[in-house]
C-alpha cells in the first residue's frame, strides 16, 4: 500500500483525515545522528479540532457493543501484521532498535490487543432479593488522550490505544517527538478501519502533551514516560479531575540466590538487562548476586556483554541498537563518567566508541557503592551494576530501598524459595527465574512513583471505564 511507502508522506489523522501540520519535526536516526525525515506537528488549534471531532464521534462509537468494538480492532490489528515489514524498518530508522526486534514489537502490539479484546465486560449483581436489586455496570468515561515515550512506541501505543476504544472511549494519540513517524502511519491505517474521529494521531513535542492534559474535552490520560512527567501530567489533569493511568519508569532489582548456575542464567539476565540497550522501563537495571556466586555471576555477565554485536538495527547481525536520542546518550555517558571516577571496576564495555551515531557498549560494572547514581537512578541505557550481598534480607532490604517499584526477580534453581523471596518485593511485578514479560490478560503497572493504575487485563480496561451501581428498590 502506497501510503506505507517510507517517505515524506506523513500526515496528522484528525476526524478521519490526513492533515498537514501547523508546525513540523525533524526526526533523527541514532545510529547515524542526522536527520532523515521532517513529519507535521500539531498547533493547539489543531488539538481542539482533534477534540471537537473525538467528541462528537463519541456517542456512536460508545454505542456499539464490545463484539463490535473488538471486530474493527481487529481488522486494525490485522493490517499492522500485513504492514509489519515496511512499519519495523521505519521503527529501526526512527528508534533505533535492530530490525527483528522492530517486527517483534510489532506482533506483540497486534496480539496483545487481540488478546484485551478477548476480555469480557460485564455488569455485576450485587444484590437480588425482595427488596431490591442492585447492578455495578462500566460506561466508558469519553475522550482519552494517550502520551507515549520514545522507547517502544508501537507496543506502548497499542496497550492504551486498544484499551480505550474497546471500552468505547475515542482516542487522542501523541506519540513522543524523538519517534513519531511509526504513530503518524498507525494514524493512517485507523482511518480505514475505524469511523471518522474515532481515532485522532497528532504528533508535536512536551507542550503538546501539556495542552492535552489541560485541555477541558480530554477525560482521561493514559500516559507513559517518566516519573518527573508522570507528576507534572497528574498535577495538570487535577484541574479537570481528568482520571489518569501513569506507567512511568523503574529501577528494577535482580536477586540472584547462591544456588544458581551463573553460566545458565547469565544469557538471561543480559537479555533483560540490555535488550533495547537498556531502554526498557522493565530492564533489569540492578543486580544483586549472593557472594558465594557473586564472582562467577560478574564473569559470566562479561562474557555475554564481549560477546553482543552493537551497531546500526538495519546490519543483520546486530543484538544492540543506539541510544535512542542525543540527550539520553549524553545523560548515559555522564552517568558511565561518574561511574568510573568512583573507582567501581567495569568489566566489560565502559568505551564510548567515536563516531556519529549515539553507540555506548554494554557495560558491566562491580563492587561499586550502592549510593552511586548508577544505581540510585533509572540510567536508561546499557550499563547495569552488578552488587554483592550475603544475607536475603539485606537483599531484599536494599532492592525495596528506592522510590520506584515498578518489577524485580529472583533467580533461584529453588522456585518456592524465590517465589517467597519475590512476594516481599514492593513492585508491581515479581517474576521468578525470569524477568520482562507481560501479557493481555496479566496486568502491568508500577508500585510507588513508578506509577498509578495499571494497563492490560480487565484491571487495565476498567481504568478506562467508570463504575455506575443502579439500585432498583422492587
Ligand atoms: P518523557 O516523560 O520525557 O516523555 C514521555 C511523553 O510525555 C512524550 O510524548 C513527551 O512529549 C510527553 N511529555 C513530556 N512532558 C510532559 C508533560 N509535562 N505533560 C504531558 N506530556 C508530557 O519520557 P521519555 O524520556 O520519552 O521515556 C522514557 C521514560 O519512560 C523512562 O523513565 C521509562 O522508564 C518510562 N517508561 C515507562 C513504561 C511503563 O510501562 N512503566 C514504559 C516505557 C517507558
């Protein structure tokens, strides 16, 4: 189809049109620096339109029943899959990631989306008797604007998106001004899939995502990004009471136990560690390893990070992509700087090759102190410390001891004892021998400042609903 050709076409989607903006975007490829595309970017007066016709598109679209909802999802989720190849190279370009790892974001997208519509909604009896019946029904709230960040644009569009229309809201989509051509095209295919308004795509930058929290037509917001945004979109929503759901970012700690075989698990915890190089909010981005095996577990994390092939995501090859934007390489950079002065050992990776592209080598650090920024903060990026313990619950102690709490896991050859281990975890998610998976029917969201609310399962679909109990007195 002509309009997925990778090109100049991009176009915002307002009320079923394609449209040019009233302001533009340079979009850069990481792993070259430069710029190779410029996409429209939304005025505020386009953001009302927006509005206007999400609104008015509501009554109808509230109106179908779930089946209905879930069948256009659908056919939508079915033209991402015949569009995978051309949608994965523009993600590549755009986000960096290597280009099997764009096509698998994309699959994830259409089946955990088919897997939500799958959910039944029900109203629930709560009380029959002789005097009276009483009913708690779900109605959908109306508009809902949904922010997303940069590090996985189509997977973390599509769990908000699909949550809202199946539950019969009309959408405003922003994508984050790092990555916005793969939702400018997810645009395109909603127009042929869903009824005019029903789904709007604006791109433009933080200020755009300011208007649409303050803006008085927008009900709710299902954002994803920072904890520093996450409170700045819940303090703007609070205007309005506008109902918010915030998957913000993590500091997820890895427990290894003294009975592991580092050489077995070390592939594992890598992958969770790096994959995106990093950019992930649930990466592994902590790992505290018993002293017995603490040695081995470093060496083996080594050895897997010697081994990742960095580079561009077109080269076939290549396991580890770029730093996704200019400011985050300089931040990661800052934070490997730091982490060096401090005298902490780095055991692979640590050099910042030159060159045009925001390229950083997986880096594995040891003995490093545990106030260190590298472990205090979410760094983001392909550089995890590696952190000794002798006693469980001095591990757990200092896993729990941050502000976020998105997930966590511990590594066990004794799944019950990690299991009793994870239960003491203050996260969202405590996964047992492996780490970073979610699903359409499991719910996912952040405990502490790593979020409100959470997305996936009925849990995640009623967020964008609102509860209603009718009492009929007989
Ligand atoms: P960011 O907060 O800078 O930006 C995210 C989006 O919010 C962008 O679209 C941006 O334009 C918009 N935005 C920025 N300020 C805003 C404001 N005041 N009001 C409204 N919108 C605003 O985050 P980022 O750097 O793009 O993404 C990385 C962060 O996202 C990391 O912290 C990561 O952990 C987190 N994240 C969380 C999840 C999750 O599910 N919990 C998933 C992916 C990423």
């Amino acid at each position: 189809m002509a309009l997925l050709e990778i090109g100049t076409d991009f176009t915002l989607t307002i009320d079923g049109q394609g449209v040019a903006g009233s302001l533009t975007l340079d979009v850069i490829n990481p792993a070259t620096g430069r710029v190779f595309a410029t996409c429209p970017a939304a005025g505020r007066d386009q953001l009302d339109r927006a509005v206007d016709a999400a609104r008015r598109a509501f009554p109808a679209w509230r109106d179908l029943s779930y089946e209905q909802r879930a069948d256009r999802i659908g056919r939508f989720c079915q033209s991402l899959r015949e569009h995978q190849d051309a949608l994965a190279y523009l993600l590549t370009m755009e986000q960096g990631k290597p280009l099997q790892q764009a096509k698998d974001e994309i699959t994830r997208a259409a089946s955990q989306s088919e897997g939500m519509t799958r959910i039944p909604i029900a109203p629930q009896l709560l009380e029959d008797n002789d005097q009276r019946r009483i009913e708690l029904q779900w109605f959908p709230l109306g508009v809902a604007g949904i922010i997303t960040p940069w590090n996985a644009p189509i997977n973390l569009a599509a769990g908000p998106l699909t949550s809202a229309l199946y539950t019969g809201n009309t959408v405003i989509l922003k994508p984050s001004p790092f990555t916005p051509l793969c939702t400018l095209k997810l645009g395109e295919l909603a127009r042929e899939h869903f009824p005019h308004g029903v789904v709007n795509v604006l791109a433009g930058g933080d200020d755009l995502g300011r208007w649409m929290t303050e803006h008085p037509g927008i009900d709710k917001i299902g954002f994803t990004g920072s904890v520093e945004s996450g409170k700045a979109v819940m303090a703007a929503a609070a205007k309005t009471l506008k109902r918010v759901t915030l998957e913000l970012g993590g500091n997820d700690a890895a427990i290894v136990l003294d009975d592991v075989d580092p050489k077995a698990i070390a592939p594992k915890l890598f992958f969770a560690s790096f994959v995106n190089s990093g950019q992930v909010c649930m990466a592994i981005k902590r790992i505290y390893a018993h002293e017995r095996v603490y040695d081995a577990v470093c060496e083996a994390l080594a050895e897997e990070a010697r081994k990742a092939k960095v580079g561009s995501g077109l080269e076939p090859d290549t396991q580890l992509g770029p730093i996704q934007n200019r400011p985050q390489y300089e931040r990661v950079i800052g934070i490997l700087e730091e982490t060096k002065r401090s005298g902490a050992r780095i055991l692979a990776g640590g050099e910042v090759p030159k060159g045009d592209g925001y390229f950083i080598p997986p880096t594995i650090v040891a003995d490093i102190d545990e106030h260190s920024r590298l472990v205090r903060e979410e760094q983001f990026g392909p550089i995890v410390p590696v952190l000794k313990f002798s006693d469980e619950d001095d591990a757990i102690r200092r896993a729990n001891d941050t502000r976020y709490g998105l997930s966590g896991s511990v590594w066990s050859r004794d799944p019950d004892r990690a299991a009793a281990l994870a239960s003491r975890m203050e996260v969202g998610t405590a996964w047992v021998n492996h780490h970073r998976a979610t699903s359409a029917t499991v719910p996912f969201g952040g405990a502490k400042e790593s979020g409100i609310g959470r997305v996936y399962s009925e849990m995640g679909l009623k967020a964008y609903l609102e509860p209603r109990v009718v009492s009929v007195l007989k």
